[in-house]
C-alpha cells in the first residue's frame, strides 16, 4: 500500500466479548482493544486475559490492531498484550519523556522475549522472518490529555522512534483545562490546530475529529460523526477514534476524498497537463501549490480505495 490508511479507530473494551468476537466485522481500519478507560479497575485481569485471543478475532476483518494501556499498569498491560498480530499500543496521559521510554523499553523485552514484531496486514509477512529494526518495531501512539502533554508535546514525540501517531483526550482535557459553559472544550480549536502542527513538525499522523461541543464526541451520531470527521480532514487529521461500531463508516466516509473532491482534482491537474506554470479552472487559479495539493487528493483517494479492497478481502476469507 502506498499510504498508511487508518481514517477509523474503534475502540473496545477488553472485558466485552461479544465485541471482541464481532469487532472484524465493523469495517474499521484499526481495532483498539482497551484496557484502560473502558475497563473498571475490578476487570482489568480479566481485561487482560482476553486480549491475545482478542487480537486474532479484530484482525479477521483487515483491520489492523492495536491496544491502549494503562499507564499506571504499563507492566501488566504490555506483559498482556505482545502478541503476534499487533501493531502497536497507545499510550494514554503521558507528560514526560520517561513514561514514552519505559514503555519503549518494555516493548522491546517482551518483543525479544516472544519473538514478536509489527504484525503488519492479514497476507503480509513481516513477523520472525525478517531481522528486528525500527520499522517492523511496534508503534506507540502518544495521547496527550492534559496540559502538561500538550506543552511538551514536540519533545514527547521525538522521544521514540516508535512513534508514529498523536491523539488529544478530550475528557481528560476537559477535566484538566475546564469546560465552558457552551459545552465546548476551553481551548480546543487551538490545541487541535496545534495538534496538527506538532504532529506534521515531528513526522507522525496527527489522530483525531473536529468533534462538536454538544455531540459527547466519540459518542457523536453517525451524522455528526461524518461532519466532524470531514472538518478534521479539512485541518490536517488523517483518522480518530470512535467507540461506537455504527461511527466507522462515517468516519471511513468523512477521512476518504468525495467523489466531487477527486473530480475537482483530476479537473486542476488535467489543465496544466500541457507544462504551464498555471491555468484557470472554473475560475480557479491553479498553480503549483494547487496542483501539489491535487495530486495529493488522488494519492490518498486512492490509498483509501485499496484499503477498502483489502478489507472487503479480508472479510470474504474470514
């Protein structure tokens, strides 16, 4: 695949195992199995009994898998979760350069000690055969959910190697920033667009939807979900997470170029097709930049078809 496509994120807990079970067939790009918000600390063994057998239920359907830790638990939650078939974990409330390397470091002791590497999609084989380096490493996913996070946010993304992705807690930033009375998260706006800057500065994916301030964001309708998932493309996100299997295919929808968006692009590129600095569509000046951002649409409109394709696969050989 010629871009990594992860546009939707859901998020399961991992004491539910009729979810679990049934989490292929959501059509997410990637399946998270919690271990942390969703898990009431009276459940967290039981959590963690289920996730290796989790891991090859979510995979069944093309998604890759991912598991988000308890950073307060980290050893336990790792000690249960690497496993052949995952991809990587998010590390929630993280504020300092120790916790992304004490969590690096014991990834890699329980790598070396089962022989474990980046899974990689159903049909690739990328796990034992090949020798161990950064990019077939499990990914960390850093989620930065209070002040202090989002203030020391460059230098915790260029901590590790493994990082390859950033997300912002609402909930937590809400209790730690305080909400409005509007229901909007003070602040937001800023700390998402910031988000977005940080992220593309320090070479990883920023994660995360223009969730509104009455939609309970990752619980939002699949109407709001779409249109927050089109405003966060529109501002630099490429995917968010959701924990409801029915705001995925908003979400698949609302971080994939619309029909409209691809012709527009193929219409901009076609009219400078002849070498001109420039040419005039529809009123539209396009240039190089224009058409730079064109030929990015295609790109990624067509990185999301065969994620598709894989998927509807995956799910046909299940």
């Amino acid at each position: 695949m010629t871009q990594l496509v992860r546009r939707s994120w859901l998020l399961i807990p991992a004491t539910d195992q009729d979810l679990i079970e049934g989490s292929w067939e959501a059509g997410a790009d990637v399946i998270v199995l919690d271990l942390e918000d969703l898990v009431h600390d009276s459940r967290k063994f039981e959590a963690r009994a289920r996730i290796q057998e989790g891991i090859g239920h979510a995979r069944k359907g093309g998604a890759e898998v991912f598991v988000r830790c308890d950073l307060e638990l980290l050893y336990a939650d790792l000690e249960a979760s690497v496993w052949r078939g995952l991809e990587g974990i998010i590390l929630p409330k993280v504020h300092s350069i120790t916790q992304v390397r004490e969590a690096e470091e014991t990834l890699a002791r329980f790598e070396a000690q089962r022989g474990v590497m980046k899974a990689g999609l159903i049909g690739e084989v990328n796990e034992i055969d090949e020798p161990r380096n950064v990019e077939n490493s499990l990914e960390i996913q850093l989620s930065l959910e209070d002040a202090e996070g989002n203030y020391e946010a460059i230098n915790l993304l260029q901590a590790s190697h493994r990082i390859r992705s950033v997300s912002l807690g609402r909930a937590d930033l809400v209790m730690d920033l305080r909400a409005e009375p509007t229901g909007e998260l003070h602040l937001l706006n800023y700390l998402m667009q910031r988000l977005v800057i940080v992220a593309n500065t320090a070479g990883v994916t920023p994660i995360g939807a223009w969730w509104q301030g009455n939609s309970r964001g990752m619980q939002a309708s699949p109407n709001d979900t779409l249109a927050s998932a089109q405003l966060g493309r529109a501002v630099g996100f490429k995917g968010a997470l959701c924990v409801s299997p029915e705001q995925v295919r908003p979400l698949n929808q609302g971080f994939t170029p619309s029909r409209e968006e691809v012709a527009q692009a193929r219409s901009w590129l076609d009219a400078r097709s002849d070498g001109k600095p420039y040419a005039e569509v529809d009123g539209v000046l396009v240039d190089e930049a224009l058409a730079g951002a064109a030929q990015r649409v295609l790109d990624w409109a067509a990185a999301c078809a065969e994620r598709d394709r894989f998927k509807e696969e995956a799910v046909k050989r299940a």
